[in-house]
C-alpha cells in the first residue's frame, strides 16, 4: 500500500493548526521538591533544554510539534548540559515519570542498546515507520507519526545517546518540571 505524501497546502495547514493550538503550560518546582521525586534513572536528575523562542515557550507553553529539527518525533529534547547555540535561553528541568513510561533501550538488528542507531531501527522495525536522518519540523508526517508511536504504548519520554551524548526525547511536556 503506497503512502499518500501531502500537497504543499496540506503541510502549510497542519504547520498553522500546530502553531495555533494551546501549548502545555511551563510548570515550576523549588530545587527541594524535585529531589522528592522518584523519576527512574537514567532520567532522573537535572536536565536543560535550550532554545531561541524562550518567552515564547514562557509565555504559550511547550508545543513540541513547533520544533524546527527533529528526527525522533514531535518532541522537546534535553542533554545534561547547555546545547551548542549561544545565542540560547537555557530551561533547567527536571522530569516527573514513573519507570512504566520511559524508554531507554531499543531493540536492533545488532542487539539491544541505548544510541542513535539502535532508535532509529526500532522506529523503522517496530513501528513500522519509514525514518531517515534528514531533520524535519515536529508537525511533519514522520514526527507526527513517531510521537503518536511511542505515546499510544503510554512511553512519555525516551532516553539514548546521540552522537555519544545523552539526551531525552520528552513526548508528553506536562511531565517536564521547570527548576525555579
């Protein structure tokens, strides 16, 4: 069964609807709260999200499928340390899951493991989603489909390596906690 592209007009449709919708507000916790939460490791602990639309996200709330590029889905990512943009506002975070909705490994032709590759088969293998490593906005096809993939299995979050690097992929940002 041949997969159905969407016309240039669709994609402008679906870019504005994703712009319009409501975004999921920016919750806050003290450092001391967030050391009572019992988020499962390797999720748990301190993490940032950088970005150049920082009041944006302060003021409309995450909308993951506004990110510019992506190719794990629809989501907001997190590395343990400042990404590489210096012109970047920085969200110190941290993340509020329980061990039965997070991922950090994924099976592959080579085995199970936690980086890149190992995601990106999975998606392709178990999901059943054609994936490549070319970015795209968080309103396409691909990353609609990616998201909705691991969200419809209640995964809010997924950990792995990218290029060696820690990072969080964050489905779901009502469980992202914003350090006050």
């Amino acid at each position: 069964m041949a997969i159905r592209r969407k016309t240039v007009a669709e994609r402008i449709v679906a870019a504005r609807t994703a712009a319009a919708a409501p975004g999921v507000p920016v919750s806050y916790i003290s450092n001391a709260d967030a050391g009572s939460l019992a988020t499962p490791t390797p999720f748990d602990g301190e993490w940032a999200h950088s970005t150049n639309v920082y009041d944006e996200i302060v003021a409309n709330g995450w909308k993951p499928g506004l990110a510019k590029n992506t190719i794990y889905g629809a989501a907001i990512y997190l590395s343990r340390s400042k990404w590489e943009q210096s012109h970047a506002a920085v969200f110190k975070c941290v993340l509020n899951l329980d061990a039965g909705e997070v991922m950090s490994e994924f099976a592959s032709e080579s085995g199970t493991g936690d980086t890149q590759d190992h995601v990106l088969w999975h998606i392709r293998e178990h999901g059943g989603i054609i994936v490549g490593r070319n970015a795209s906005v968080g309103s396409s096809t691909q990353n609609q489909r990616i998201t909705s993939y691991f969200s419809s299995r209640g995964i809010r979050a997924i950990h792995f390596r990218e290029h060696g690097t820690p990072v969080v992929a964050v489905y779901d940002p009502s469980c992202l906690l914003v350090l006050k």
